[in-house]
C-alpha cells in the first residue's frame, strides 16, 4: 500500500498540516495514535498535550461564551457523544481538538488510530509500520508527533492535573484560579525561572522549589528570580505531595528537605511543574537528525525540512522555545505547504 503524504501525530500540529494538504488534494492519511494504556500514562493519546488540558484562553478565535450549539453542529455526532459536557464559558481543550480533527476530516483527511512503532527513511518511497496495522510506503512524511512535559511521577501529582496541577505557565498562568494567589514552580533552569518570573504577574506570590542550593539557570536568569519581590526560593527542597480535596482542587504542598528530609507545608492554589520535556522521537530510530535535547532539527531557515529530503517535521517535535499551540499549528500549516510545494516539483 502506497500513500502520497503520511502525517505522523494529531495535535494542533498534525491537524492542522492535514487541513492544508487535505485542501491541496493531497489525501493525507493521518496516524493520530493509538489508544493504550502505555500511551495514556505517557501522555501521548490521541489529540495531543491540548486534549489534557482544560480551558483554553489564547488560542486566537475562541473567546469565551457558551458554544454548546455549534458543538452539536460542527462535530460528528458519534465523536460528540464521546466528549465531556461543554462548560458554558469557552472552548476546553479537546473540544478545540476534537474541532480540528472534525475540519480535517471534512476536506477528506483519513484518519488511522494507531502509533507509527518504526520508520525507514533510508530510501523513497519511505516505509512506515503501524504498531498494529500492516507497513505501508509513502512519497512525503511529516513527522508531528509532540513532546510531553515531564513530570515527577506522585500519584498527588497526578490526581490535581489540570485542577491546580500544570506543565506551562503560559497556557494556564492567567486563569481565574491562580490570580491573586500563592503559586509554586518546581524547577531550578532557565524553564523554571521564566515560569516563576511569568507567573509573577498574576500570583500573589511564587515559591520556586529547588532541590539545590543553587539554581541551575543561567546568572541572568538567576538574578532575575532573587530580585524579584513576589519570587522567593525555597533551596533544598522537593515535591513530596500536592495537597487539595475533590471541590476546590490544589491547596497547598508538602514539601521534603533534601538533605535530611523533614517536610513543611506552604498553601498554594497552583503548582507548575517546569523540569523539561520530553520529544516524542523514539520511533524514528536515528533515521532524523536531532538536536543535543532530542528534538527533530530543522535544516533550513524559515522551513520545516528534516535531513532528509521528503520529510518534514511541523509542531512541539521540532520546537523546544515556544511550544504553544498557535505555533504549533502555524508550522503544520508550514508543514503541509512544504510538502505539497515538495511532491509538486517530484520530490526534488
């Protein structure tokens, strides 16, 4: 089985590179993933990063308001079954999701649930093998497969995500629920100490949990967060335990000296964890360049090409700066346009 463009990934990224190339005519077939219990403790689900989150408030054309109507409208209704209840004050993340996937689809995307497990990009026409279905060789790939936030790994931790508990600052700083309120970063880099610095303007105050006594950020960055009146750093400590209850969601953290392990506790109404993310590259196998953090490197300026002719990469996959969603779907619509202009002149 032959296809002309394969898109690996169904994030903001992947559904968007497949509406463009769907509208080109291309006939894109997407591998969205697949459904497992392995991906659902990674976090790797069909849908991407923004399928896990709750209220989305800066993606550009979603306001707030109650869109209950056009939900039933614009959604398939056996997808629409399968959704939370809307909550009557804006687009969530997986209805914005589940928007994307439904126009990609009605421009004639086909869409696969199930992981790309390997790739051969050695020669063209590239092969591909599902991890359940059967290989198949396309012409052109583009590769939108994300990155997830790490995580500590407390069951705490995991109980109050998205009620308190988040992995971006930025995607969740200004929502109602942290303004005016202690916040706790986790984190000692530059990542950590721009979070805390970004949160700053909303919180009431930030404590920005270290395990060491010094911060791993650079001295620009480090002095940032020592001057700055709301941050304070709290050396020589971890996570122990997100506190909260069912109805209001993070209320505090316990938190463990890493040296000889007492605990004290600090209330709080969010905790942000900020120790990195983790690309979703392992299937390619070494068939792509990456860069030193594991990233698909992109070898041409103002472009979406990978070091291999024929292959793109759109998304989170590729990008470890700014890692938005309005990004991500700006370098699939890039993406997509590559790959079209790319099969146009024969795949030179």
């Amino acid at each position: 089985m032959s296809e002309r463009l394969v898109i690996i990934g169904s994030g903001p990224a992947g559904w968007t590179a497949a509406i463009y190339a769907a509208r080109a005519e291309l006939r894109p077939l997407v591998f969205e993933g697949a459904i497992t219990e392995e991906n659902r403790i990674a976090g790797t689900l069909p849908l991407g990063q923004l399928s896990l989150t709750t209220e989305v408030e800066n993606f550009p054309g979603w306001p707030a308001g109650d869109l209950e109507h056009y939900l039933n409208h614009a959604i398939a209704p056996a997808r629409r079954g399968l959704m939370a209840p809307h909550g009557h004050e804006g687009v969530s993340g997986p209805e914005l999701m589940e928007l994307m996937r439904q126009q990609a689809a009605n421009f004639g995307a086909r869409i696969v649930t199930d992981d790309i497990a390997k790739v051969d990009f050695s020669r063209r026409p590239f092969k591909l093998f599902p991890l359940a279905g059967e290989p198949l060789e396309a012409d052109c790939v583009i590769v939108a497969t994300g990155a997830r936030a790490n995580y500590l790994g407390l069951p705490s931790e995991e109980a109050f995500k998205n009620r308190g508990v988040s992995a971006c600052a930025v995607c969740d700083g200004a929502l109602p629920r942290f303004r005016n309120k202690p916040l706790v970063v986790i984190g000692g880099g530059d990542s950590a100490v721009e979070e805390a610095t970004y949160l700053s303007k909303f919180a009431s105050r930030v404590y920005l949990v270290h395990r060491r006594d010094e911060l791993r950020a650079s001295k620009i960055m480090a002095d940032r967060a020592k001057n700055d009146p709301k941050i304070e750093i709290v050396w020589n400590h971890a996570l122990a335990e997100v506190l909260g209850d069912e109805k209001q969601g993070v209320s505090g953290v316990r938190l463990a000296h890493t040296g000889h392990g007492e605990t004290q506790e600090r209330a709080a109404a969010g905790v942000f964890l900020a120790i990195g993310h983790t690309p979703n590259t392992s299937f390619l196998n070494g068939q792509l360049e990456l860069t030193s953090k594991k990233y698909v490197r992109w070898t041409v300026p103002f472009r979406t090409n990978t070091s291999v002719e024929g292959v793109f990469a759109a998304g989170d996959v590729a990008d470890d700066y700014y890692r938005q969603a309005v990004t991500a779907a700006g370098t699939g619509c890039m993406a997509a346009l590559d790959a079209e202009r790319w099969l146009a002149h024969g795949g030179h």
